[in-house]
C-alpha cells in the first residue's frame, strides 16, 4: 500500500529535528547507519546538485562527504542520471544476466591492473568477503593479516583491528572463529615479515592502499611495495581494497598510479557512480575458483540477488566513461589542493598547533601536541583518537556555516567543486576556527 499524499507532504514540511524525533519511534536507533548520528540530531537531506545539498528546512550545505566518497563526479550527474533513467524504462531487474554487466566488466578490467576477471557484487562490504574467502581458498591457509584501523567493511572477518583497542573485537555478536582467524599488526614491512614468518597458517593480506581511514593514517612510503614481495616470498594472496581510492586516485586506482599490481582488488562507490554495488577484480587464475564451469562445479560459492543489476551497471558505465578521461580527477584533486593550501594558512595565521595533509582528492586535519610536525610516523590509535570535544565543536561549527565534512575531520572533493566552494569553505572555516580559539576547544602553540 501506497503512503497517503497527505503523510508525504507533512514530511516534506519537517525539519531535521522533527523528523529525528519521528525517526526513534520508527528505525532502530533512530538511524540507517550508526556513522549518520550527530548531536543533537542527524541532516535529513531532500535534494543534491553538484557539490552542493539541501536539508528539509531548506539549508544548503557545500558537500565534502559527497555520498562517503562514491560521488567522485559531484551529485545528480547529468550522464548518470540519464543512463539511469534511461534503463529504468526496460526494467530494473531481471534475475538474469543482461548485456550491461558484460560493458561494465570491461570497462573495470581495461583500467583496474589486477582485473583480469571481475565478479560484481552488492557492496564494498561485500567486496572484501568475497575477497577474503577467494583468498583462503586459494592459498589453502585459515588466517588473515590486516592493519590497525584500516576499515573494510562491517562483516565479522573485517572487525578485529578496525578500531582501537586492536586486539579487542569492537561489537558484540562476532564469531569468536572470526577474531581467531585475524592476526592485526601495525602497518610496519617488519612486523609483517615477523607475522608471516611466526604463522604459518597466514594465507591472505588486506589493505586499505591509501592507510586507514581513506588516508587520515598514511601509509609508510614504499609500503605496498613491501607488502607484494613479502606476499610474493610467502605466498599469500595480496588483497588491496580499493573500495575509494579505486577510480578516484587515477583512473586504475592507486595501483596504477603507483604500479603496484596486488593479486586481488575491491572496488565500490566510485565504480557504481554513487549506486549501491561493488566488485572483486583480479588474476584469472585466483578468479577460476568462481567460475561454475569448472569440474565439479565453482570451488567458492558466491550469490547476491542484485549483483552487477542493471541499474547499477547503466551508472557504473555513464560514471567509468568519465573517470576514464582523468579530467574528474584533475578537477578534483586540484580542488583539494586548494582546501589544504587554505587550511593550512588559517592554521599558520592563527597559530595553532594542527596540520593539514591527504593525496588525491581528500584531505584531512590533525590536531593535538606537536601536531604542526605532521603525521608521519604516527600511529592510528593517535591519529584517530583526536579529542571529542574538539571534534564536535569543529563539525558544529561548520554544519552551522553552511559546510558539510565526510567524518571526524576529514572530507573528500569531487569534478563539481569549484573555487568558489572551496573559498567560501575557508571563509567558513576561518571563522569556526576564531570560534573554536574564544571557546578554548583547541590552542595555539
């Protein structure tokens, strides 16, 4: 049954508060996704152009979480809505395999080095269990290395490690199995060497290629590099999740752009064009264990109703064709280079003891004791355990002037941003900041 006209334009008419109050009675916590709660209540957003999105009451916001990375070419593209609509004329579904996918697959396998096959899936949480499975079964070995506070989804073999205490599993409900089978160490070529030499029944290594948190936590220089001759020396089977900087870093990946070639790949998020969906790409040889023509059938059983459907995939092919070029990234990147560049004078003319970093199209604030010496060399733990207060008061500050960030401190630009955003960013920026100074939330040096 069909929600009455009336219920819908009283909707309409509710503000974000209002709503939130309507939303506890209904969904569980109030919320879809824990990471959407802020105080006192979450955004409700009716629409999105561009870099740009509107709440309920009608304020506007210039958006750097632009749907958690996956809009790399700004909201309502033109292209990919029209490819979407265009599909939706002959069907949303089928339960059958339509030409599409066949175009997409391509597409992924002509930009992304390690696709040699491609399998699609529902999510990038999806992504990284097929991955993990796919690597178990092909190295033959239960246990999988991963890094502090690198985040791969919310399944239970991708937890332990995901957030610090690291050796403490952070939600109830997990298969005990599931920490058993997880060995977490700080992203450090030695202690991998150590991990892998100690553990014989290591078989798989996942990674998140720009360091935790889509690079709020960098990686050491060389690491990946690292990580494929050990996997090389031990014979593990190298998963690199790539479920945001897949597309955004460079048209393949940072795995192009640093010709760095794991034997396995996740994708997500830019990969759909913004749509619900995902990938697992890699060595033909890996990706046989899929393939239900073999003897005796797939060795790995891999399902999902919606995998690669055909929705997905008409905005996966509109939003590939783009990212092909470069010229999103381009845009994007330079646009971030100019946040960083103006944060980092605000900081500078204020005196404040914080630092501004990230690659591509991201950047990131880290402030704390000696922060204007940078982060390199620091833990996740560290990075990440930026003070609450101070992290409220900034989101706060900014929500109020009309800006909106990705998460804790961090954001992400798209094609869409322009300089104009970014300038009137900083203003913004600026006068949270002098706010933040007269409230004591954070010091100078």
């Amino acid at each position: 049954m069909s929600m009455p006209e009336s219920d819908l334009d009283a909707l309409s008419t509710l503000n974000s508060e209002e709503l939130y109050e309507r939303a506890r009675a209904v969904l569980a916590g109030g919320v879809s996704h824990e990471g959407r709660y802020q105080e006192p209540h979450p955004k409700y957003i009716s629409r999105a152009v561009g870099a740009r999105k509107w709440e309920t009451d009608g304020t506007e916001y210039i958006d750097y979480a632009m749907g958690s990375a996956s809009l790399l070419l700004g909201h309502a593209q033109p292209d990919v809505t029209a490819a979407m609509t265009e599909q939706l004329q002959n069907g949303s579904f089928y339960s059958d395999s339509h030409p599409l996918e066949v175009i997409w697959g391509e597409q992924i396998q002509a930009l992304i080095p390690s696709a040699e096959r491609v399998r699609f899936v529902g999510s990038g949480t999806e992504a990284t269990m097929l991955a993990i499975r796919i690597g178990r079964a092909h190295s033959g070995r239960p246990k999988v290395l991963r890094f502090e506070g690198h985040y791969h989804g919310w399944h239970d073999f991708a937890m332990l490690g995901m957030k610090a205490p690291y050796d403490v599993v952070p939600s109830l409900g997990i298969s005990p199995g599931a920490a058993e089978a997880t060995v977490v160490v700080a992203p450090d070529a030695d202690q991998v060497g150590g991990a892998l030499k100690g553990d014989s029944e290591i078989g798989t290594i996942i990674c998140e290629v720009s360091g935790a948190n889509y690079g709020s936590v960098p990686l050491p220089d060389g690491f990946l590099a690292q990580l494929r001759a050990l996997a090389d020396q031990y014979g593990v089977v190298l998963i690199f999740d790539e479920v945001i900087t897949g597309f955004r870093w460079s048209p393949g990946g940072r795995q192009a752009r640093d010709n760095v070639i794991p034997d396995l790949t996740t994708m997500a998020k830019v990969l759909t064009g913004g749509m619900p969906g995902g990938a697992v790409g890699g060595k033909a040889s890996i990706m046989a264990l899929l393939d239900p023509t073999q003897d005796g059938g797939a060795g790995v059983v891999h399902k999902g109703t919606f995998n690669g459907n055909p929705i997905a995939a008409a905005a996966g092919i509109a939003a590939l064709s783009l990212v092909a070029t470069g010229d999103p990234q381009r845009q994007a990147d330079a646009m971030a280079e100019r946040v960083r560049a103006g944060i980092a004078k605000i900081f500078t003319e204020h005196q404040l003891d914080a630092t501004v970093y990230g690659e591509s199209s991201t950047f990131h604030m880290f402030f704390g004791p000696k922060a204007r010496d940078g982060v390199a060399g620091r833990s996740a733990q560290e990075i990440r355990g930026i003070d609450l207060n101070l992290v409220k008061a900034l989101r706060a500050g900014l929500r109020a002037r009309g800006v909106d960030l990705m998460s804790h401190t961090s954001g992400v630009t798209s094609m869409a941003h322009t300089e104009s955003d970014i300038d009137e960013t900083l203003g913004a920026f600026n006068d949270t900041i002098e706010d933040m100074i007269a409230a004591g939330v954070v010091g100078r040096v």
